[in-house]
C-alpha cells in the first residue's frame, strides 16, 4: 500500500475474512499489512446460508476454484429463489426467481413483453420459471456448471454452512499473508481528530493501525461505541426482527436429490427459509415480534417442519434491521452486520459484504489511500442499501395473505420510498418498467428482470379482459419451453456435480 498502510480488522467471521481476502489480494504487492483480530469468546452461529452470483465472482477474484472451497463448506448450487403462499389470493401458490444468465438475452425479452401484454387483460404466459436457463435446472435439479460445448456464461448462487465458510477463508488469508491475533478488545483509543489510534486487548497488547475494518456485528464496536456515527432503523416498513433456527437431517430421497434452489414459504408472521447442504437442511422462520411470541414461533416454526415432537434444539437470533447513517467514518470502514443488515430474504447479507469492501479498495486506492472520496462512498453504500431495502419491501407490501395481522399491516404500510412508488406506479399504468429502472438509474441493484420476476411471480396484474384475442403469448409463438430444454441437456445433475467435487 502507499505509504505502507497497515490496515487492522476487528472480527473474523465470514464478513471479516471475506475482506481480509479481498486486501491481501488487491494490496499485497503494495506493502503494509493486514491484521485481523477475532475473540476466542465469540460463539459459533454456522446456520445453512444462501448467496447471489456476486460470492461465485469473489471466488473468481481471489483465484479459488469451487473444488477448493465447496466440498469443505457442505456447500451445494444455488441457481433460484421459490417463493410458496405469499399472494395466495393471485391465484398463484408459488413462483420463483432464477439467477439471470447469459442464454437468457435470448428469451428475456419475450418475458417482459409477456408481462406488459398481461397487465393489458390478455392471458400469456408470465411464469419467471419458464423464461430463464436456471429456472429449467432447477425444476430438472440440474447444476448450472457449463461444459465445455456450452458458450454462455452461467451465473448462479451457492448454498454454505457459514461457519465452515468462515474458517475456509480464515485459513486462506493467514496462508497468503493476513496476520491472525486471537485476543478480546477491551479498550479503543482514539487520537485528537477523532481517528482511531490503537485498540488494547485483554491482557494490555496493543494493536496500531492506518485504518482499521468494523466486522464486530451488531455490537459494531468501532463505528457505534466509538466513533458514534448513528443507525438508521428499517422498522418502519421492515418488520422482521427474529428469526428461530434448527437444522434438519435428509432423508433417503432428499440425500440423492439435493435441490439447488432456496425454498422461502410464508408463515403466519413471516416467512421460513429451507437451505439444502450436502449434510443438512438449514432452516430458520424470521418473523416480528410485535406480532408474535417467541415461543409461539419456534411451535409454529417446528410444525411446518414436522418437528414438534423432536428434541433437536432451536436456537433464537435477534435482527437489527437498517443502516449505519456513514460506513466510512474517519479512518474506519463497517463491514458486516456493523454496518447494517436487510433480513436474509433474497440472500443479500454476503452480497453487500461484497459491495462495500470492493467499493473501498476502489475508492481508498483512488483516492491515493485517503478519505478524498469517503462521501462519495458514503453516498453509493447508502444507496445500495435504500435500494436492495425497495425490493424486500416490495414482497411484503405486495402480499395477498388474509390470515394475521402481521401481512394486512404490511400491505396496509404506506412507508414507501419515492423510487418504489414510481416503480409500482409506473406498472400499475402499464408502461415500460425497464425504462424507468433504467431512468432512476438502479439496474445495478435489483435488475428489471428481478423486479419483472416478482410483479409477475405475485400476479400483480388486472382481470383478464372477457375477449381473449388467442394470440401474443410469446413463450409459444418463440417457443422458448424446446429452446431452453435443449439448452439444459447440455447440464448434468446436481448430485452428479457434488459427488465429482
């Protein structure tokens, strides 16, 4: 680094050693030094977890192959989201949303076209599933792994026990340079400008840096407790703030046929995830607990999983939901739950671990290892955030379910951003939702096809009009259903791939 900058991150974890990676990689040929400092205290969570196509591009960036890492982390494909019982009143029970690719330039258009001629009364075809590569694996249990004949680029998710992850990538970075210290912060001191100076560990050992990395989760030690930049709360339109955990065992079925999408079904005050390792099913119901007990959740939660009976013990987590006002405040960056956290709900959490230490390396290093440009990073994070909030807000407040109080609240909630009331707005109108992504400049965040994805997939559309022209469904007319079967011969099988990996 110029000047010899020596950065010091405070938590390990999957977040901490995801940028300890991410630095040593981008940095090590510029000299300084990269420390992280975890406690030995610090209990072990390792839930199943999801990610998007953005984890497999950091594998990509720090030149580990996925036979590397996957077999070590229980990890398994992940190429779609299905979504069951959050609009039962649409008339659909269940949609998905699969992971875009590259074959997809070829029918995604006939999709959006689809959408806008349903939301004009007439009957096509507007099932996401059905338009997209992934969405065809996943129905066929196909990992989306491309063979040599195939010429597009597949992109697709993974599925981890986050504990493993975290140690996978422990071990990786002291392997390429990143100094490990085991020891508990009791004491941060902070210089006359407000930079912190040094932390102090328990036994009186200090630790000096240039600039130092927040990855102590929700107890965000250095950017609250210290630095005291302030948190934005999402309570007012994001509800959830719990979530109940417990892991289950496969059958002799599910053993040989592991899915590769994440499963999220709509509860009474909430919704439960169901990842699929290669050694489990990690499962969680996150809910709001100013609609619901804990208690009364975790029987609610055992019941979906037929496990009321079983001695297998829940593990309850609280959430807190939103942002920190500045991720970058002095010589500080918050990475991680220290920086804010949007419900696990399309799987962002890793995403935007992502986002923000790539955003810093670019900007510290343009800014000639500076805070030249920590507004401008400021600005960017806050954004992503807003935005990646617009789209989970959009599942709740688009909901159909009449059972609890907790879903007529959420679709009652008026607490909109303006960018979310012009998207809704602008397909209420019927008029051209990918012109105003990209007018609003957001095509980054949430692509058009995932909000197309979603509109249709809740069957946000009008009565089909009484006289029905028979024509202008162009999944038919382009036959995209032969196309993209003959696609995905090209794919082999899920288990095929976990067992050759």
């Amino acid at each position: 680094m110029v000047q010899a900058k020596n950065i010091v991150i405070l938590g390990g974890g999957t977040a901490g050693w995801m940028a300890a990676n991410l630095l040593i990689k981008k940095w090590s040929d510029l000299g300084g030094t990269v420390s992280l400092i975890e406690s030995p205290e610090i209990g072990i969570v390792g839930v199943g977890e999801g990610s998007t196509p953005t984890l497999k591009r950091f594998f990509e960036i720090i030149d580990v192959a996925e036979s590397d890492w996957m077999s070590e982390c229980n990890a398994t494909y992940k190429v779609d989201i299905k979504f069951a019982n959050w609009s039962p009143e649409s008339g659909i029970s269940q949609y998905s949303h699969p992971f875009v690719s590259q074959v997809d330039t070829f029918t995604r258009r006939a999709f959006e076209v689809n959408c806008r001629t349903r939301r004009l009364g007439l009957d096509v075809n507007t099932r996401p599933s059905d338009f997209f590569i992934n969405g065809v694996l996943a129905s066929q249990n196909k990992a989306p792994v491309t063979p040599e004949n195939f010429p597009f680029r597949m992109e697709y998710g993974y599925h981890f026990d986050s504990h493993l992850l975290g140690q996978f990538l422990k071990r990786l970075a002291i392997s390429r340079g990143v100094k490990h210290v085991s020891d508990k912060i009791t004491s941060v001191e902070q210089k006359t400008n407000g930079d912190i100076a040094r932390l102090t560990g328990e036994n009186g050992q200090k630790y000096e840096g240039d600039f130092f990395i927040d990855c102590s989760g929700f107890a965000a030690v250095l950017m609250q407790k210290t630095l005291n930049v302030p948190f934005q709360s999402f309570k007012d339109n994001l509800f959830n703030d719990s979530a109940v955990v417990m892991p289950t065992s496969h059958d002799a079925q599910s053993l040989h046929n592991i899915p590769v999408y994440t499963q999220a079904d709509a509860l009474s005050n909430g919704w439960c995830w169901n990842i699929p390792l290669t050694n489990r099913f990690g499962n969680g119901y996150v809910y709001s607990s100013d609609f619901i007990s804990d208690e009364q959740a975790e029987i609610e939660f055992r019941k979906h999983l037929n496990m009321l009976e079983s001695e297998v013990e829940c593990r309850h987590l609280k959430m807190r939901v939103g942002q920190l006002n500045k991720h970058w405040q002095n010589n500080c960056l918050a990475v991680g739950l220290s920086q804010g956290f949007i419900e696990p709900l399309e799987a962002t959490a890793l995403h935007l671990v992502q986002i923000a230490i790539e955003l810093f390396i670019l900007k510290y290093q343009e800014g000639h290892f500076s805070n030249a440009l920590q507004a401008e990073y400021n600005s960017k994070m806050h954004e992503r955030y807003e935005r990646v909030r617009d789209y989970i807000v959009a599942h709740y407040k688009l909901n159909t379910r009449c059972d609890s109080e907790y879903w007529r609240a959420n679709r009652e909630n008026m607490q909109l951003s303006n960018s979310l009331r012009h998207i809704l707005d602008v397909w209420y109108r019927q008029e051209d939702l990918t012109k105003e992504i990209n007018r609003q400049g957001i095509e980054n965040h949430f692509s058009s096809m995932s909000w197309h994805c979603l509109l249709a997939g809740y069957g946000v559309f009008p009565a089909l009009a009484e006289n029905q022209p028979g024509q202008g469904d162009l999944y038919k007319e382009q036959n995209i259903e032969s196309f993209l079967h003959g696609c995905a011969l090209n794919f082999a099988s899920h288990q095929t791939h976990l067992t050759q990996g």
